[in-house]
C-alpha cells in the first residue's frame, strides 16, 4: 500500500506534503471588508471578491501574504506549494517577492504568474514578461494562465509557447465554472501542464496534464463536485488558497469523494497526496513527524486535529517545538496583520 511513508521510517513520521495549488496572496483576505454587493454565483465572486483584492495588492502586501502563508503551510507539516499569482498593479518582479519569501520561512515554491486580458493586451504582456523574466532568471516555476475564458486566443497560444520554450508546464484554471471556455486549450496541453478543478470537463475531455483537485474552495465557491476519480489524467490535491493544511484537505476530499461513491477507501484520496511530488521529487525526502502514530489514511481520515511536532526539509529542521525555526513566526503573523490592514483601506476606498 502506497503511504507517502518509506519502509524505513518511524510509523509517526512522513514525507513532506505537498500544496499542489494555492493562492499565497489570499493569505491575507481573511477578515477583509465585506463586498459591495453579496455574490450570487461563481462569476460574481470572482468579480467582487478576488479581482478586487488582486488590484489592491502591492510589493508589500505579496511579500507578508506570502510569508505567511508560507509560515502556516509549514506549521501544517506541508513543505512545497504550487503556487499561482496574480497582483495587476504589482507585476513585475512579483514572482521572485514570493520565492524569496518562502526560501526565508523554508518552504519549496514552484510559482507562476496567472496572466489575463482582464486588463487588455498591455496587462496580458506585462504577466508574460513577468513568468519569463522569473523563469529566465533560474526561478522555479510554471507559466501562469488565469484561465481560458480571460485570456484572448493569442495569449493562451503566447503562454504555451513559453512554456514549452522554459521546458516547463503551464498552470492553469480550468473549467471551474460553467462559463470556462476550456475548449480553447485543446491543441496546446501537455502532459507537465497543471489543470486546476476541472469541475465542469466531460470525462472524455481529451486535454493532456494533471488535474488538481481543490473540494473544499469548490464547495465553498458551489461550482459542483469534479468527480476526478472519472479522468484518465493523474489527480493532485491543493487549497486553491484556503490555507495549505493538506491533511485537512485530504479529509475534505475523501468526504466529498464518499458522498459521490461510498465504495471511495482512505487509500484511492491519499493517492492524490503523493501526485504533487510530480513538481517536488525532493519533498519526498523531507520528514514531518506527527503528534499521533500511524500516519495511516484510514486512521488520518477520520481524525482531526493531527499535527506536526517537527518538520526537516532538505535535512535542515525548519520547525520543532511549536515554532518556526529560521523565522520568528509571531514578528510575520503581526506585520502581515499590519499589511492587511492597509491592504483592507485600500479595499475600502475602492470603487
Ligand atoms: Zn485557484
């Protein structure tokens, strides 16, 4: 039975997890002034929430968004994340602000620059430019696509180019909502590309890569329910920004895996766990032990609350006896309290 574990180590320990897609910028939306109006639907919160609180964001607030989402992956035992930005008044640069800021908690960062036309060509180029920059400097990353239904034919096409050109996937949103025109991909996929939700694809949808699974944000969000155990294609497991406790969201998967098909065991969700070391061979090697013993996915499935005592990555212990070891957690939690704050006035002032 495939554990994540490795023969030889202790029945409390694992392998570092792995966030196969998050948002580290929404680290800071939690107790963000309410929207304008109260979303109806997946569009509307978008619009409302999400595009407002991209454009707000600056080089400050990417930075202590990312620390701490960083800071909380870590304390969750999880030591990798895919990660997927987009910040339309703070592009440039943007992608090394957030690499650098997990290199300083510890935690391995595969980043990506979402681009759109959202905001016309000019902001299509800029997010281009600003995945080729990073990716040409050595960065470690993906080419980033919002998703098909923002992006005109010519930057999907430009962002495939990219990518193939980096020998990197591409990261991609892809049919969340109903209204994803996800068609518009075929031709370009491959099988490095990074598929997120898939929510609405026919089973026989024929686009190559892996699909990331995010139930709780979908649940949350009332796109439906992916079913990704139907695809072809491997299957991961991310938060798409909702923190990066994969525990946590691995018993969200096998709830909502059982409410579709009660015959879904502990074994077929924890499965999607393992896909992220697709990006992150090394994760495998890092240790993470645990306040509870085996970590067995039959036993985890039904036990909340599991956590990590110590975590080593790349053999260096970067959190033990509660704490962050290279960082001092509580400085970061209060100045991205501060940064929120700023960044919430400028939600408040927005029209
Ligand atoms: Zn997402």
């Amino acid at each position: 039975m495939d554990r994540l574990v490795g023969e030889a180590v202790n029945p409390e320990q694992t392998a570092g997890l792995v966030c196969a897609h998050h948002h580290l910028y929404s680290a800071l939306a939690r107790g963000m002034p309410a929207p304008p109006r109260t979303p109806t639907g997946f569009q509307e919160i978008l619009e409302l929430v999400w595009w407002r609180l991209d454009l707000a964001l600056d080089a400050d607030t990417i930075e202590w968004s990312a620390k701490l989402g960083a800071l909380e992956a870590l304390e969750r035992g999880c030591t990798a994340i895919v990660d997927h930005h987009e910040s339309p008044h703070a592009i440039d640069g943007s992608l090394s602000i957030i690499a650098d800021a997990c290199a300083e908690v510890g935690v391995r960062v595969n980043c990506a620059y979402g681009v759109t036309d959202r905001h016309g060509s000019e902001g299509a180029a800029a997010g281009l430019a600003e995945n080729d920059r990073f990716l040409s400097g050595g960065g470690r990353g993906m080419v980033g696509i919002h998703a098909a239904f923002t992006c005109d034919d010519d930057t999907i096409a430009a962002a495939a180019e990219m990518a193939e050109r980096h020998d990197v996937g591409v990261h991609v949103h892809v049919a969340e909502g109903e209204a994803d025109t996800w068609t518009r991909l075929a031709g370009h996929t491959a099988d490095n590309w990074w598929l997120v939700h898939g929510v609405h694809l026919p089973d026989d949808h024929g686009l190559l890569g892996t699909i990331i699974h995010n139930p709780r944000s979908n649940m949350n969000n009332a796109v439906g329910y992916a079913r990704p155990q139907r695809f072809s294609n491997p299957v991961g497991l991310g938060t798409d920004g909702i923190g990066a406790d994969m525990l946590d969201e691995f018993r969200v998967a096998f709830v909502r895996a059982r409410e579709h098909d009660v015959t879904t065991t502990p074994d077929d969700t924890w499965s999607w766990l393992d896909t992220g070391y697709e990006l992150f061979p090394e994760a495998r090697n890092d240790r993470v032990t645990w306040d509870y013993q085996p970590m067995d996915p039959w036993r985890l499935a039904y036990s909340p609350g599991v956590s990590p005592t110590t975590v080593e990555i790349d053999g260096q212990v970067v959190f033990a006896d509660g704490a962050a070891a290279l960082v001092d957690g509580d400085e970061i939690r209060h100045k991205a309290a501060e940064a929120a704050q700023r960044l919430f006035r400028k939600l408040e002032n927005m029209t």
